[in-house]
C-alpha cells in the first residue's frame, strides 16, 4: 500500500516538474524572441514635385556708360548725386582742362609746321632756297652763254689776226670756270631735290604725329565735361569738388537698371540640367520680403575657379521696373530646372543604389522585400518612382540602418 502511494505521489511531481519545466521554456521563448528592427514607414504620395539648383550671384547693369578719367587733373564742378535719374544730355561733372587747352594749342602750332615743311618737300625745298638757287644757275647759263659765243668770235678773229691768241686763252679759262658753274649749281639742284624727297617721309609722320597727338588732346578736352548720354541712373558718382583723378579712375557709371542682368555662380555639378529660358528667382538680404523674377540667358560653355569651387557663369535677365535691385549686390539665386505636377514621390532616404540600379524596401506583413525602381527628376529631399511602386505600397525609409530582403521588422508608420 504504501509502496502504491510513493509511485503515486512520484509521478504527481514529475508532472508538476515537467509542467513548470514547459512553462518556463515557452516563457523565455516568447521573452527571448528577437523583436525585429524598428523601422519608419512611408507611402508614395502624388504631388507637384519641382527640381531647383541654388547658388549665388551679382547684378550687373546692361549696356553701362562707364566714364573714365583720361588725364590727371582736379575736378572744378559737380552737378548731380550719386543714385540720381539723369537726363539725355545732362551735365554731371567738369575737370580743369587749361594744361590740356595749352599742349592743344602747341600741338596745332606743331601740325603747322609739319604740313608747310612737307609741302615743300614734295616741291623741291623751301621756296626761298629754290629761288635763289634757280636764279644763279640762270645767272650761270647765261655767263657760259655769253663766253661761248665770245669763244667762237675770238676763235675767227685770231685766224685774221684780229685778236691775241692771249685773249682766246682767258676766254676759254672762263668758260670753263662758268661751265663748272653750271654743273655745281645743277648737281646742288638734284641734291636738294633727292633731299627732300627723303626729308618727305619724315616730315609726313611728323604730321601724322601732330594730327594724332591734336585728336587725342581734342578728346580729353571734351571729356573734361561729362554729360550723360542716356536717360538713366547715375549709379555710380564717387567725386567730389576739388578731388584729385588720375587718369583711369572712374568718374561716373550710368545706366537704365529697369533692366539688369544677373550673373549666377552656378557648382559644376549643376550644370548638366540647365537650359535656356528657365524661371529664376533672385532674393536679396537687404530687402528679405521681396523677390524678383528673371530668366536663364545664356548657358556657360565652360567652367572657372572661383575660390574653392569650380563654376559656370550663367547670364539671367532680370525684371527691375521699381529700380530696386543695384548694380553689384550679391544675390542667392534658385533656378527652376524641371518640374511636374503629379509626382508620384518618395523620401530621398527612400531609395537605395546599387551598381547603377535602383531599389527600395517594401513592407510586406512584418518583414522587408527589396524592389527595384525606376526614378524619375528629383529634388533636395524627394525622388519621383517612374515605376516599381504604386500609392498602396509602403517602402522603409530608415537609411541608416543594414535593412536586408526579408529583414523582420517593426514599423513605425508615418502619419
């Protein structure tokens, strides 16, 4: 009887053991399991989805009337301020132009000189020289003349014994001494004249030289007065009255800014999406609540260093009817390079890469499944799914984490 009881009571706590035993495994079981990743979850939405390349720029003014100071000189009158409307014609500035009005003068007096002696080049000489010299060679003709005809009477005489040979002799010594003469007189003649011709040249670019040198005073006197030429703004004024200048500083810089063009520093690695005609915006820190509206112009065919960054310079035109964007200042720029309206879009962190191609992670019950995706434009934070996704799918946005096909996860949806 008891030995009954002890084998009952045995297997009584071999169940109880067992029991407990399985209990506990199940419990550490469920406690123990690995919980899977937590990973954010979005769906593709539908929306406007617009690409823009940002940079900075400058404004500059088209067509600008920059005047320059074309001598040293003072200023000795001021008409006008600097941000200012001008007129057509306008004076806005005089300089002191007496050193100029005075080399003017001489330089004129020089040109004079230059034109009467290559006028007399081209006639032999000075008139007074050829006169004089054209009178004693006719004086000197004359005297061969006259002794050859004395020569033959002589010679006919003497045959008759009417004169000495004595005289026949002195005659015939002068003639040649008269001869001699002549020749000197024509051989002074010819030198004189191949004289001139070569003094020709010279004397034509001393001309030229005075003429060039009577252009260039004649414009730096009229520059010594500057009036506007068009009908704008005076941008740039930086003088005041009795300032000194030296030639080459700038005077004044007018220009109609209804119309400005910006050039726009755009990073090399933006380059490649940009065409003509594109919308810009231009903003401005000095003025924060405004903007203003403008288009790509031209396109850079090449690129330069501009500090650290290698860059294309891209023309923009700019509407500025109120006048308030100035020549200089620098701008951030936002080019709209595509754009469309109904995007089907996901979260940059959306989209992973591997050699070339594109894929991202979909949700499917509570582990991960890669697909590939085919991409469409793109902005700073958003790409466009061309295909391979559609508005019900929910794809891992949680780039940072080593998300696998088949990954156990436990999503964390976004609202």
């Amino acid at each position: 009887m008891a030995d009954r009881k002890w084998a009952r009571d045995w297997r009584l706590w071999l169940g109880l053991f067992l029991g407990i035993a399985v209990l506990t495994i199940a419990f550490v079981s469920f406690f123990d399991r690995d919980p899977g990743l937590i990973v954010q979850i979005e769906r593709p939405i539908r929306t406007p989805l617009r690409d823009y390349v940002t940079c900075n720029g400058k404004i500059e003014p088209i067509a600008a009337h920059v005047y320059r100071a074309q001598f040293e000189t003072s200023v000795t009158g001021v008409f006008a301020k600097e941000g200012m409307p001008v007129r057509h014609g306008e004076r806005l500035l005089t300089l002191d132009a007496n050193e100029v009005s005075a080399d003017l003068a001489q330089a004129r007096v020089q040109l004079v000189m230059a034109r009467d002696d290559l006028r007399n080049d081209r006639e032999g000489g000075p008139p007074d020289e050829r006169a004089q010299l054209a009178g004693d060679l006719r004086r000197a003709q004359a005297d061969v003349e006259h002794l050859q005809q004395r020569q033959d009477t002589l010679e006919k005489l003497v045959q008759t014994h009417a004169a000495t040979l004595d005289d026949l002799r002195d005659n015939s010594t002068a003639l040649t001494r008269a001869q001699a003469l002549v020749d000197t007189l024509k051989q002074k003649r010819t030198d004189e004249s191949e004289r001139a011709a070569s003094d020709e040249e010279k004397d034509s670019l001393r001309a030229k030289q005075a003429q060039e040198q009577i252009d260039l005073l004649e414009a730096r006197l009229r520059s010594a007065i500057v009036i506007s030429p068009i009908e704008g703004t005076l941008y740039s004024f930086p003088l005041r009255e009795g300032d000194y200048v030296r030639a080459g500083d700038v005077l004044a810089q007018i220009a109609d800014l209804r119309k400005v063009q910006m050039r726009a520093f755009v990073d090399e690695a933006d380059l490649g999406g940009l065409k003509l005609g594109q919308p810009v915006t231009i903003t401005w820190d000095a003025m924060p609540d405004r903007s203003w509206a403008g288009t790509t112009g031209q396109i850079p065919k090449r690129v330069s260093a501009l500090g650290s960054r290698s860059v294309g310079e891209v023309l923009c035109s700019v509407d500025n009817e109120k006048l308030s964007l100035l020549p200089n200042v620098n701008v951030d720029v936002r080019i709209l390079v595509d754009e469309k309206d109904n995007a089907l879009v996901v979260p940059r962190g959306a989209v992973r890469t591997e050699q070339g191609s594109h894929f991202v992670f979909v949700l499917d019950g509570d582990r991960l499944r890669r697909r590939q995706v085919s991409l469409g434009i793109a902005n700073s934070t958003s790409y466009e799914i061309v295909s391979g996704l559609d508005e019900n799918d929910r794809v891992a946005v949680s780039s940072n984490l080593d998300l696998r096909d088949g990954s156990l996860v436990r999503p964390s949806e976004t609202k």
